[in-house]
C-alpha cells in the first residue's frame, strides 16, 4: 500500500512539475463539424430465455416470431401456436458508430433493451437483426446477433451484445472543402478559449512558419483560423496546402494548447446515472442556509444522565461548514461538499442540493449534468 501510495506521489510529482502537465492538441478540445457519433437502430428478437421472455399470448411477440419461422421454412398454421412462447422477447436494438466514423466490416458492440414485458435477458441470444439509421426510411446499415451479457445482474431487461453489430456500408466522416469549422467540447467553450485556441493555431501558423504536423512539417500563412462564436473556428486552407488536404487538417488539429491559459470558468459536472461529480478549480458558494431531510438536529428535553448500564451516547445529523479566512464571505463548495460527505448525504441528494443552488445563483460555477 505505501508502495503504491509513494509511486501515485511521483507522478503527480512529475505531471506537476513537467511544462506540458496542461498542453493539449487542438483535436483533443475539438472537432471538425459533422464528425460526431452516428445512431443505429432497429427492433430484434432473443431467444433462449428461460422462461423469461415475453408471452405469446401478445401479438407484438408473437407477429414477429411467426416472420422470423415462417423465414426459415417453419411458417406456424396459426399465431396461436405460439401462445405458450416465454423463451423469446422483442428488444430494441441500439449501436453507437464513433466520431471516427467506420468502415463496412468493423464490428461494434449492440445493446438491447426488452421491448415490452419481458422480466430478464439473461442466457438469451440475440438473432441476427437489420439496424437502420436514425431518420424514417434509412437504409440498413448493419446486422446485430450475437450473446447477451447483461449489464447489470439486478437490472435484466437490458444487455451488451459484444462486438455483435457488423457494417455493411461505410459511415464516413465529414468531407474537408477550402475551409472547415471546428466545434470546441462544451467543456472548454467560451469566447475567451475560443480566441486563445484560434491564436494557437495561427501563432503555430505564424508568416511562412512550420508547422509540426503527425509525419510531416508543412508552411502555411497566418491567420488561418477566425472565431465564429463561443464555441466555433473556421479554419481556412491556404491555396498552396489545398493539394495535400489531410496533411494541413492534421497539422492544424496536432498544434499544442495549454489548457491552464485558456481562462476557463469553475465547473461542476455530475453525471446523475453513475453517481459521479467532478468540481474543476476552488468553486464558491456564496452565503445561504442549505435545509435537507438528512440535516436534521434532534434535541431531547431534558436531557437524559447516562449510567455504566446505559451510557449516553449523542448521534448528529449535522457538521459545521467552516471556511477559511477570506476577504469575500463566499464559502467553498469543497467545503459544503465534505460536510454532506460526513453527514452521509447521498450522491443523488447531494446532486439536487448542487441543482438548487446552482438554479438561485448560489453556485458560482458552470453547472454540467451528463
């Protein structure tokens, strides 16, 4: 353990002391507009259910169930025959294709999700099923079958199908022109960073400079980047780099920004489904009285005298909020943070309380919930 402590210490030693603890690239703060993530969809059948799946005593089960037999040369005389069916059950069927976008052939993970009534997926498989894109009438994209794994043991109507999803066409990404606007991530916009990551690009691209791209230097002009807005750069190829596109994108996207400069404002980012809250910078509160069903002061009149036998013991349900000594009289929200932490306050009430506090002007942070 003291092992593992002192190797954690080094390295925080070593990021804080190294000049590029808070370099980035452009590509890791942005992206090219229209490279984002590509939605497939489509409705599946599982079965080998254990006795868990859907009735067939429902026609939403039992229509599709009849196409896939009547499919394979087993077509039932009547749906009726299939009313005793609980081995199978209707699923969505969901794949998220990356920003990267991908070719026909790669394989990506498919989850599903019970459809209707089924109580649980698991042992099931998943048989082979058309995924579509996001708009009506979107051509197939890809086929999903494959093992369910569910997700969570005590949550059984949604599961993973492992690398189960395979393309049969290509989803590219977006096709560069004379210019390009990057996006900046949620995380880093504002005007202020917009401006600092556009100076970047053109210091790098400075008169007849070099600029250092993944193989290759190449010379372009400066001021090739121009802030749009708060969260958007347009980046305009210089006619001598329009010959080897990809060569200036990728230049361009490889020039180093230092995330300590770019003047960010505090944020608060929660995501509500893993429980996780992340604070960036010494948040502030500024002064209020914070009530909630955990706080709670209970006061026995008179007091009872404890014995050997029966000793007095005292349990809290409240912790001071001290502060350090400040010439504002704003509190930290570190502070608020460890007293709902010693109060045992949990994460999805210490999530509301961030909520309400941030929506009266309290919190002085940018509030970010996933």
């Amino acid at each position: 353990m003291l092992r593992l402590s002192a190797i954690l210490f080094g390295i925080v030693l070593a990021l804080a002391a190294s000049p590029l603890a808070f370099a980035s690239k452009v590509s890791d703060l942005t992206r090219i507009r229209g490279q984002g993530e590509f939605k497939l969809r489509g409705l599946g059948l599982v079965v080998g259910l254990n006795g868990t799946g859907d009735s067939g005593k429902d026609l939403v089960l039992a229509r599709p169930l009849a196409k896939l037999l009547e499919s394979e040369g087993n077509s039932p005389g009547q749906i009726t025959e299939l009313m005793g069916a609980k081995a199978v059950a209707v699923v969505w069927v969901d794949v998220t294709i990356p920003e990267v976008g991908g070719r026909a052939d790669d394989k990506f993970d498919a989850y599903v999700s019970a459809a209707y009534g089924a109580q649980s997926l698991r042992g099931g498989r998943l048989v082979l099923s058309p995924l579509r894109g996001p708009l009506p009438n979107s051509p197939i994209y890809a086929f999903a079958s494959g093992s369910v794994e569910l997700s969570d043991p005590s949550l059984g109507a949604s599961g993973k199908v492992r690398a189960g999803a395979q393309l049969l066409r290509d989803v590219a990404g977006p096709v560069v022109g004379d210019s390009f606007d990057l996006y900046i991530s949620p995380y880093f916009s504002g005007w202020a960073s917009a401006q600092k990551i556009a100076t970047c690009i053109n210091s790098d691209a400075g008169p007849g400079p070099l600029v250092q791209g993944m193989d290759s230097s190449i010379r372009v002009s400066a001021n090739v980047a121009t802030v749009l807005d708060d969260r958007t750069i347009r980046v305009v190829i210089p006619e001598a780099e329009r010959p080897d596109k990809a060569g200036f994108v990728a230049a361009v996207l490889s020039a180093s920004v230092r995330v300590a400069e770019l003047d960010l404002p505090a944020q608060v980012i929660v995501n509500q489904r893993s429980g996780v809250i992340i604070i960036t910078g010494d948040v502030e509160i500024s002064p209020g009285l914070v009530t909630h069903k955990d706080l709670v002061i209970n006061t026995t009149v008179p007091t009872p005298i404890g014995t050997p036998q029966n000793p007095l013991t005292t349990t809290t349900h409240f912790a001071e909020l001290r502060t350090r000594p400040r010439a504002s009289d704003n509190a930290r929200l570190a502070d608020l943070m460890s007293a709902m932490k010693q109060l045992d306050v949990s994460v999805t009430d210490q999530i509301e309380i961030l909520q309400m506090l941030y929506k009266t002007g309290r919190l002085h942070a940018k509030m970010i919930v996933d």
